[in-house]
C-alpha cells in the first residue's frame, strides 16, 4: 500500500519519465543476456495509443456521416496529465498531428497551455465553450476544471480517451 500510484489507459503515456524510463531497464537486461519482451511490447502498445484514438475519432464521424477530412475537431487539453502545464511526450499532439494529417480541422483547449507548435505552426488555445462548434471533440487531458456537464450539453459528439465521463450516459459519447 504503500508509494502505490494507479495508472489507468488513457490516450498514451507522456512526460519525462514512463514513455523512456523502461527501456533503460530492457537495454540494462540485454546487456546482461536477458530479453524483456514485456517492456518491448507495453512501449509499442503505449506507443500506438494515439492512433487508437484518431480511429475512434474516425470510426465516430463515420457513423455520423462525416468525413475526418473537413470536420472540426476540437481537443480538450494538450498537458500529458491532468491539472499541470507539461507537455513533454504529450499524446495530445500525436493525436493532434494525425487529424491535421487526415484533414481535420483541429483546435485546443488547455487552461495550462496557452499556446503550442505543432509541426511548425503556432496554435492558441480558445475557450472551451468553442467545442460547442465542433463536429467532433476528443478528451485528451481531463483536467479537473472543465466544465464536463457543460460539454456533454453542448457538444455534438464526444470521444472521451479519459474516462473523463464515466458518470454521464449519453450516445454522443465514445469511450476507449
């Protein structure tokens, strides 16, 4: 019990440690003859994550009738956790970059990050009440103060990577 820390399945792993720290740990037992296939594999399925996510996104507008290219997608936090500013190894911008790859037309809110580059370009994150425009929105980082109930309300479909809206039922929500 106790330093216990749970970690659930989100969107990717991020930061500055989980994403590379393991592989240390696999080098170090290579060196000694061992293989560490678990790690190897938790890294690439961690490592794939973000795709999951942008087929769901996909697969969502699919049965909505839309097309990713053209649709706006709007990302509900950017940070690699909940309540902090850090964006190193971000899932976010994975996710980001494969729908901007496919033609969505994506947008952000982070209270924590007000401006991010992402492959050369300069974005400013807008009110979340924006979503409320968007065809799609995908919870990336749940940070405690969004406003959730207020979403659900407004927002025409949302893929939830989180968790974020375990206690909500609705149809417009996809879940991991």
């Amino acid at each position: 019990p106790f330093g216990f820390m749970p970690f659930y399945p989100g969107p990717g792993l991020g930061g500055h440690c989980i994403p590379i720290d393991p592989f240390y740990l696999s080098w170090k037992t290579k060196q000694a003859g061992i293989e560490a296939r678990f790690i190897e594999l938790a890294g690439y399925i961690n490592g794939q994550m973000p795709q999951f996510v942008v087929d769901k996104v996909q697969n969502a507008l699919n049965d909505a009738g839309k097309p990713v290219k053209g649709s706006k997608i709007h990302v509900m936090g950017v940070a690699y956790k909940r309540d902090i500013d850090d964006m190193r190894e971000s899932p976010a911008l994975d996710v980001m970059l494969l729908l901007k790859r496919r033609g969505g037309l994506v947008t952000y809110s982070d209270p924590h990050v007000p401006v991010l580059h992402l492959e050369g370009l300069e974005l400013a994150a807008i009110p979340e009440d924006a979503a409320a425009a968007a065809d799609c929105v995908v919870i990336v980082t749940d940070h405690s103060t969004f406003d959730y109930q207020g979403l659900v309300e407004r927002a025409a479909l949302i893929v939830d990577s989180r968790n974020a809206l375990k206690g909500f039922r609705s149809s417009k929500i996809v879940r991991l």
